[in-house]
C-alpha cells in the first residue's frame, strides 16, 4: 500500500485534538458495557434494486487505528469516542452483535420488504486488531443463515482489504449481495491528505477495487461533502468531480456524507472560531442534480442519508425547521427511489438567496 510519507501540516493539530480526546475517553468511560453495542437500529433504507429496511448495528471494539496511532485520524471523525480504547475481545463483539440481531430478528423475518445488515465498528472491520477473525465469521455465519437479509455492508480502510479476506466473506455468504464501504471521501489526492488527512491515495483505492472486484463484493465509496479549508462552492466542484470519476469507473455505490461537526476534532476546533460551516442542504441538491443522468442508476446506486442534518452541527439552510425538512424530505425520497425527477421540486425560503450570496465562503 502506498501510505503517504509526508505529512500533512495540519497533522499535528490533529493529532494533539485527538490525544485529549482520548483521555477524556479514557477518564469517561472505564466501565464500558462491552456485551452491548454502541447502537442499533431499523429503519426504511435503498437496497440494490428495490426500497427495503436497514438493520445497522454499531459496534464497540477498541476503535480505529488510525486515529489511535501516530497520524491521528481523519479531520472530520469523532468516532473515538465511541470506542473502548483498550482491546475488546471476540467474546465481547458476539454478544454485542447477538444483542442487536436477537432483538432485530422477529422483525427481519417477518417483515415482506428485505433486509440489509450494516455493520459498522467506527473504524474497520477488516482489521484484525480491532474485530477478530473469530468474531467476523460468527457475524457471517448469522447473516447467511437468516433467508430475509439480502445485502451485508461492512466498513474498512483499504488497506485491510485483500485477497484473503475477500475470499473468506464470499465463501461465508455466497448467496448475498456483500459490500465494503472505503471512506474515499474525494477523488482528489490533494484535498484527501491535506484537509482530511485520509492517508492514502486515489491509485490505493482502484487498486483495492479490483481485489473486490475479482471476489464479487462491492464497493461502496463514502464522499465527504465540503471537507475543511473548502469554500460550499468548491465542496460542490470537488464532489461533482468526485462522483464523475466514480461514475465512470462504474463503482456499486456512492455514499455522499456532508461534514457534520463531530466532537473531539479538528473540524470542531475550526466551527468554534467561525472558520467552518457544514454544508447548506442545497448544495447537496445542486450536486446531485448536476452530478446524475438516469442511466447512472443502471451500474451505480446514489445513497446520502446525513447525521445530524438540520440540527446546526450537522448540513443545514436557516433556523426555519421547515426549510430544512423540506429539503432534506427531497434528499430522502431521492435515494429510496432513485429517481431523479425528486431532485426537481424547490421549496422556496428567504434564505436561498443568502446562501447563493455565500457560496465562496
Ligand atoms: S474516518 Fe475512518 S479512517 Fe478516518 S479516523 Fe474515522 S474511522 Fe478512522
Ligand atoms: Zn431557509
């Protein structure tokens, strides 16, 4: 893998951001429940063909490595927050992924619409030293045993994704359609190591696509929108030009993911001195109309389902509530039908004409 030697100046910022956070992780949770997950949910989601329901499960294992180590994580993730720093062991995962899927499995079998399971641990769940082989092949060893459940995405940095492992999933669930997600965020090397501080490079993921690509598992690239130090009308270019690339390589999925303001980094420490805003709503509307033909559909499903959207930490137009639930009510039926007509209608608010105002700050 080719990991970027120099580093970027914002890294050291980072990674100081990130070490106090770790403390207070560290002084604030010492007693962890680690037989129960961080989350879980169900709830109405996009599946490859059809509208079905989501059961996403997020796990507590000791959190990613690259935020724990030396590089100091990306500069938009919190997600050590919600991990345990010290080791979790393959005991402790089962019984928290049994909790979630037992108390999930009434409604996944007796429900018409079908299932995908999303299992996410807020860093990888191809590294070893974070979600042990043992535990992997029990959580893929109930996926391929519960008839309803027709998709399984699964999160990883590329550099956990190879031949053995991609292997191993197949031949666990043959029958299912498997997805990684690889938080790509940009197809711009640049912007991905100086402002995200991502760590690899554009070349890295297409190469770790076709390993994918020989053992039939998707890929689902995630698409940070407006990463730090970009203007809204420069997150709007970077993420036009993102999904054009994605779209010609004919990637499975494209998961647009405006920055929200997670606490514990870098982007927070920018928000608090007014050097950052999340994304308006529209942007995010303008991209995708600009950004997507009907015949995309045939070989790539669009997804974006925001955090924190509408709230000001998260992608958000004005304080009217109304204004943003409109707009993100577009957003929504967008990806569950994939069709892009809904892209179309324009709720009218007073503070379009602000935004169009601020697009270059
Ligand atoms: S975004 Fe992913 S790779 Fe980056 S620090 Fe967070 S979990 Fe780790
Ligand atoms: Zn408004």
């Amino acid at each position: 893998m080719n990991q970027i030697n120099k580093q970027p100046i914002i890294q050291e910022k980072i990674r100081k951001i990130r070490q106090d956070t770790i403390k207070k992780v560290k002084i604030r949770s010492p007693n962890n429940d680690l037989n129960k997950p961080v989350a879980f949910w169900t709830k109405p989601d996009r599946l490859l063909n059809e509208v079905g329901n989501e059961l996403t499960i997020i796990l507590r294992t000791r959190g990613c490595e690259w935020a724990l180590g030396d590089n100091g994580g990306c500069s938009m993730c919190g997600y050590i927050r919600d991990a345990n720093i010290d080791h979790v062991n393959s005991q402790n995962i089962i019984n928290q992924f049994d909790f979630a899927f037992q108390n999930s499995l009434d409604k996944i079998q007796n429900d018409s619409r079908p299932f995908i399971v999303k299992i996410f641990n807020s860093g990888s769940f191809l590294d070893d030293t974070e979600m042990p082989k043992t535990a992997r092949e029990y959580v893929y060893k109930k996926i391929a045993q519960t008839k309803n459940i027709k998709e399984l995405v699964i999160e990883s940095r590329s550099e956990y994704i190879n031949h053995e492992n991609m292997d191993k999933i197949k031949n666990f669930l043959p029958n299912k359609y498997i997805e990684v997600g690889i938080g790509l965020e940009t197809v711009n090397d640049y912007i991905r190591i100086n402002y995200i501080n991502k760590g690899f490079k554009f070349n890295d993921f297409q190469e770790v696509l076709k390993i994918c690509r020989k053992y039939k598992v998707g890929v689902k690239a995630y698409l940070l929108f407006k990463p730090p130090f970009l203007s809204e009308q420069a997150a709007i270019d970077d993420c036009k030009k993102s999904i054009k690339k994605l779209l010609e390589i004919k990637i499975n999925s494209i998961s647009i993911n405006p920055v929200n303001i997670q606490k514990g980094t870098l982007v927070e420490y920018l928000w608090f001195q007014n050097r950052y805003r999340p994304p308006w709503i529209y942007s995010i509307i303008t991209c995708l109309k600009e950004s997507l033909q009907d015949k995309n559909f045939e070989t790539t499903r669009i997804l974006c389902d925001p955090s924190g959207a509408g709230t000001n930490r998260g992608v958000h137009n004005c304080l009217n509530s109304d204004c943003n639930k409109q707009n993100l009510e577009i957003i929504k039926n967008f990806t569950l039908s994939q069709d892009i007509n809904e892209l179309n209608y324009s709720p009218q608010c007073f503070c379009k004409k602000r935004y169009e105002l601020n697009l270059l700050q």
